[in-house]
C-alpha cells in the first residue's frame, strides 16, 4: 500500500512520535510511507530511515493558505498514487479531505488522539471513512459528541517504545509525576498528598517534573510557595531534560489530572519502565490500570485516596511488586508499537480491498 500521513508538525510530542512509529512500522512491512508535515526535529530520522518527507505550510489555518495547501496536497496524493491519506490533526484533516474530492482511489482516514472541543473547526474529525481513536474513552467521546458511526470507529491504542534503562535499586521512596506544569495536571494535589506520605515515611522524595510555558510561571510559583508553607523537604521542580536521569530512580509514577487523559503514555512508559503507577480514575487511565492489579486508581482532586495509595505501596512492597511485574508483562503486549502498526495495517486494508 501507499500511505500518507499529514500532521501540522514533526516536533517533539505524543502525537507525532506516533506519525513516526507508523512510519517506520509501515515501511518495515514493505508498505510506501509518506509524510506531509512543516518539519521538525524528528523529520531527520524517518529521511535517514527512508520515509518520503514533503514539507509544507498545513498548520496554518489562513483560508488562501489552506487553498493551495489543498491544491498541493492534492497533486501529491495523484503522483504518488496513494491510496490511504491518514490526517491527524484537525487544519491538516481538513486539507486532506478537500484534496482527497473526486479521487476514487484515495481513502480519507482520520485520527481522534484528544477530547477535541464539538466546534465546526473539530468536526472534521468525523469525516473519516475510518475514524481511529486512541483508546477507548477517546471513542465513546466522538460517539457521544461527534455522532461518529459505530462501522467507521475503530479503536487503536498508541504503541509506546521500550526504553533500556540501567537497572537501579529501588525501595528509596521515591515518588514522581511526570507532565506539563499546569493546574489540569494536579501537581497542587500530589504536592498536598506528599505531606501525609512524609508523616508515615519521613525519607520519601518527591520530583515533579516537565516544562512550564510563560503563562503557567505563575502557577509554578503557587506551587513552589505551598511547598515553602507547607515546611516540605525532599520534593521539588526537575527539568525535562533531567527526566531520563531520574525516571529510572523512581518506585512510584503519578498522574493526578484533574480532566480525562486521552490515552496515558507516561503511565505506560513507568510500567514498561518497572514504576509502579497511580492515577486518577477518569479517562484513558482507566484502560491502563486495573486498579489493584497494576496499580492504583484514585478519586480526581482527593490528595488523601492520592496518599493512601502511595502509602499502602511503600507499606505493602511485596505486594506492589507483583502488580509491577503484572502490568510490564501487559503493557508489552497491549501497548506495543508492533499491535499499533499491525492493527492500524488492518484498518487500511479494509478500506483498500474494497476498491
């Protein structure tokens, strides 16, 4: 088959490392990969790998751009013969569905990897012969507010990759969480609830860790003087550039947001990783969790259910340890980026075998 992805950007991110995944997945399997994007650092690998790169302004969202962007996009899809063009983002999606008009051989795929807003620019989504959604929760969002029909949703979860880290002694209760710094990821709960932990467990270290954008310095700022009045030690701010430095050194990984997760790679990354994982019971956690299995699910915004989890693993490590073994043992095999490749493959060769 030949596939092309379009995506605004190829920087640095969930989504596109997933377009990158695909790419060389696809290209392995002996499939034509392409790739529509305005560039990024991650353009370099996949040209080294052999996938075809087309670089091109589809992130803006100026009406004559995005005229000839579909002009463009449209003389790609019939010199390069495509069959499937996959849109993964929402200005891209919109461009490939103008430009894919009329040309029978081409089939429009879509990728929901978010809870996009219900507004005209998001409906676009929908408009998928097959729509993709990144886990279940994502998928009964675009049933409920998009009206996507139940023959066009499929659900394919992102494949996350194995990273080696060396193997370090753990049992030092050390406790991260790991996302951007802003107040939909929780990180004034897991500060709170570190206040109980270090009552029971006076060693405990807690690191929390990812970027802060110049308008969330001012939450940064919040967070660093609740610390400060809560008289809190061992718990502080690291850099992501630190992130593979003390991931490995972590016994536990918690994700505290506060609105639902579309998929949860850093929960997946931890178990793949031998961290236990706790998160909030919401969204697509719950699809990488079983609660007291693999790890532990707790209420939205409750610091005390957050510290009794953290607690009932410092407590109870034999235990923990056997749902850590657990959950690596799943997570290699759910969320593997071979089942994301393999099964997105299925879904384009349904619609190509049809032709």
């Amino acid at each position: 088959m030949k596939i092309v992805q379009i995506v605004p950007e190829m920087e640095v991110g969930g989504v596109e490392q997933g377009t990158y995944d695909l790419a060389r997945g696809l290209l392995e399997k002996g499939h034509q990969s392409i790739i529509i994007s305005h560039g990024g650092r991650l353009i370099s690998g996949l040209k080294a790998l052999g996938v075809k790169h087309y670089l091109l302004p589809v992130h803006r969202k100026s009406p004559l751009i995005m005229a000839r962007m579909v002009k463009k996009v449209r003389k790609i899809l019939q010199e390069e013969n495509i069959e499937i063009l996959h849109a993964r983002s929402r200005v891209p999606a919109w461009l490939g569905y103008y430009a894919c008009r009329n040309l029978k051989r081409v089939h429009f795929i879509t990728s929901f990897h978010g809870f996009y807003s219900p507004h005209p620019l998001s409906r676009i989504m929908a408009k998928g012969e097959r729509v993709i959604a990144v886990s279940n929760s994502v998928a009964q969002y675009a049933r409920d507010k998009f009206k996507v029909a139940e023959e066009k949703l499929r659900v394919v979860y992102n494949g996350v990759a194995i990273k080696k880290y060396p193997k370090l002694k753990k049992g030092n209760y050390r406790i991260g969480i790991l996302g951007r710094i802003t107040p939909l990821k929780g990180q004034i709960y897991f500060i709170k609830a570190f206040t109980k932990v270090k009552e029971k467990f006076p060693q405990a270290q807690g690191f929390i860790i990812g970027p802060v954008s110049k308008d969330k310095i001012r939450y940064q700022k919040q967070l660093e003087n609740l610390i400060e009045d809560l008289h809190l030690k061992n718990i502080g701010f690291i850099s992501p550039e630190q992130k593979d430095e003390i991931f490995p050194t972590l016994d536990i990984l918690v994700s505290a947001s506060i609105v639902p997760e579309s998929f949860g790679r850093t929960m997946v990354e931890a178990q793949l990783a031998g961290i236990l994982a706790i998160a909030t019971d919401i969204g697509g956690s719950r699809e990488i969790i079983e609660n007291g299995k693999t790890g532990f699910l707790v209420p939205p915004k409750n610091p005390d259910a957050l510290a009794e989890a953290i607690i009932r693993s410092f407590t109870h490590q034999e235990e923990c340890q056997k749902m850590i073994e657990v959950a690596k043992k799943i997570a290699q095999e759910k969320f593997s980026i071979e089942q994301m490749v393999n099964a997105t493959i299925n879904i384009y060769q349904e619609l190509v075998t049809t032709n």
